[in-house]
C-alpha cells in the first residue's frame, strides 16, 4: 500500500509544486487548504486547477478527487477548527504529514497579527495533536529564514540563536519550531522544521518581490525598491525547494546522542527532531535581482528608492551543509534561469507580452 501524506496549503505556492511532484512517487497524497483571501483567490484556484481541482468542484470540508492524479485529493477546511482537524487524522491515519499552511507575509503582520496567531499558532497545534494522538512517521513543517531576525553573523546557520526575531511572522514561526520539539520529547513525534529562504518562481506568490517587480515593470509603473536598494536575499528557486522537502519526507530524524545540555544545539536534540535550512547559498544583491528582471522583460525599471520597513532585515544567507549531509542535496539555481523561467510563466499565464 502507497504511504498516505497530508500536505496542508495545496492552494499556497509551495504546496501545490510539492504536490506536481509527489503524484511522481507512490504515495497516497490528501491536500488541504481554506483558500483564504489574504492575496488573490484566483491565483490560488489557478493552482488548484493545475493539479485537477477544479473551482466548481470545492465545497468547504468534503473531498475532491483530482481529475488529473488518481493519488490526490483535496478538502478545503480551516486548520483553526480542533474538532474538525481531529477527525480528519482519525479518519485518514496518515503515515506523513508536510505543513505548509500558514498565514505568510512579513508586512501584513502588522497590520493584522491576530491572523498570524489564529493560523500559524493555533492551527500549528492543532497539527501536532493530530499527529499526538493518531501518530504520523514524520511531521514536516515549513519554518523561515524570518527567524533569524536581527542576527548579522553570515552564512545563517542553523546552530545560531535564533531569540531575536523582529516581525510577529518570525515569532510565530519560532514558536512552531519550539512547539514541534516539545511534542517531539514529549510524544516522540519526528519532527523536521524547514527554514526556507525568499522562495521564488512559476505560480509565486503575488506580494512577493520578483511578482510584484515584474508586473510593474511590464506595465509601466514604477516599483518601490527598499532601504534603497541595500538589501541582499538568498533567492532560492521552487523546484530547489521541493527537492528538498521531498528527499527529506521519507527521513525522519533520530535523538541525536552527541546532543549536550550543557552546550545545546538548537538544530538537534536528545528528542527526534531537526532543524534544516533550504537556501540557495548564494545572497544576490537587491538592485541586481532587479537588473536580472529587467533583462528577462528587455525592459527597464522605473524605482522609488524608499528606506527600510519595519520588520525587514537587510540580509539573508544560509548555511545548508546540514542539509548536504543529510540528504546529499543543495540548492543550485541560477537567479538569472529561475527569474526567466517565472517571466516566461507570467507572460504565459497573464496574457502579457
């Protein structure tokens, strides 16, 4: 029999590739998401369409069949809900489980922090008892490179203190990561937490940098460009991503017997559970991601050079040798392919020339 997978956010950018690519592998695979309206809901149908879900055929808390994969299906419910999470682990008795459901954005967070709480906290632990009391072979959850906030000492490694995050988001997903490790020594739960670093490309999300800079440049319209262009990301392409997470799924991790509490590591422990981070290893400047998109438009920006927002940090970079060792794998992306690649799919799907 196919192991049965949970994926949570199969509307959400990461979660519908992930999907595209485990319907490749012999697994059972269940997708689940509220489709809420924090950023364009046609997008998010969109996805839900390109992996056999079609809009017409969704209604709140009853399953889909994929007319494209007969391994996938999909429900559309609110993690918030205990009562209704519960009995969907009491019914499906999944073997694993891939979070990626969260209230995203760093921005918004301060605008709306009670939706960063009611999801990515609530809706967090209401997973972990699923997984509590119908136990999975391996919870994998979406962390962020958010957490390292006003850390400055570069490459980002997951050994580092990470107890100074500077937006609610970050905090929130610190608080998953400690969540996880609880439930993991408490209830011997394998977690894995997957710090992810500025994740691009086709299908992206619409209030992400490289969408929001490619629409306005392909119409005209000036982009606002941040601490005035001093900023560096580790840009890291989609498809590295979910090589990662799928090498990773099947390798639940193990107390880690070298695990000290008089010097702890905060990536290990005594309990099974890790921290990895999936970035590109390669921070790319601002004002050149911008040059690159402009090059795959053959057509110049017009910038508002504005100063640094609250809850930003001006640089990220990881340090993924945990990664490399454990699943052999880095990501290696190109920014100038992964940037044309996403131009190519919003000219496509927009009707753009």
């Amino acid at each position: 029999m196919p192991s049965k997978i949970l994926i949570t956010g199969t509307a959400g950018f990461i979660g519908f590739h992930l999907v595209r690519r485990l319907v490749q592998q012999d697994y059972d695979i269940v997708g689940l998401d509220n489709i809420n309206d924090y950023y364009d809901v046609s997008l998010k149908y969109g996805r839900l369409a390109g992996t056999g879900i079609p809009k017409e055929s969704i209604r709140d808390k009853e399953f889909v069949i994929s007319e494209m994969y007969s391994s996938y299906r999909f429900i559309k419910m609110d993690l918030e809900n205990a009562g209704e999470t519960r009995s969907l682990f009491e019914q499906e008795k999944f073997d694993y489980v891939v979070h990626l459901a969260a209230q995203a954005g760093v921005r918004y967070s301060l605008i709306n922090p009670y939706a960063y709480i009611n999801s990515n906290i609530t809706g967090f632990l209401n997973i972990l008892e699923g997984c509590r009391h119908f136990p999975v072979k391996h919870l994998v959850y979406a962390s962020s490179s958010s957490v390292y906030g006003a850390n400055t000492k570069m490459p980002f490694a997951t050994g580092h203190n990470v107890d100074h995050p500077v937006s609610l988001y970050a905090a929130t997903k610190k608080a998953n990561e400690l969540m996880a490790h609880t439930y993991a020594s408490l209830y011997q739960i394998p977690s894995t937490g997957l710090r992810f670093f500025t994740v691009y490309g086709p299908w992206g999300r619409p209030d992400m940098s490289l969408f929001l800079f490619t629409k306005a440049i392909s119409e005209g319209k000036p982009i606002d460009v941040f601490n005035n262009g001093d900023m560096q990301r580790d840009f890291t392409y989609i498809d590295d991503i979910i090589a990662g997470v799928e090498r990773l799924i099947p390798k639940p991790p193990e107390p880690d017997p070298k695990w000290n509490g008089d010097d702890p590591d905060p990536a290990t422990s005594f309990a099974p559970y890790k921290i990895y981070n999936i970035g590109n290893n390669n921070p790319v400047k601002l004002m050149k991601f911008i040059q690159t998109i402009e090059g795959a438009l053959d057509k110049k920006a017009e910038m508002n050079m504005m100063p640094m927002q609250p809850g930003d940090v001006p640089a990220t970079y990881a340090d993924v040798d945990g990664l490399k060792e454990a699943v052999d794998f880095k990501p290696d992306t190109p920014i100038e392919k992964g940037v044309a690649r996403f131009v190519d799919w919003y000219k496509s799907y927009y009707g753009t020339i």
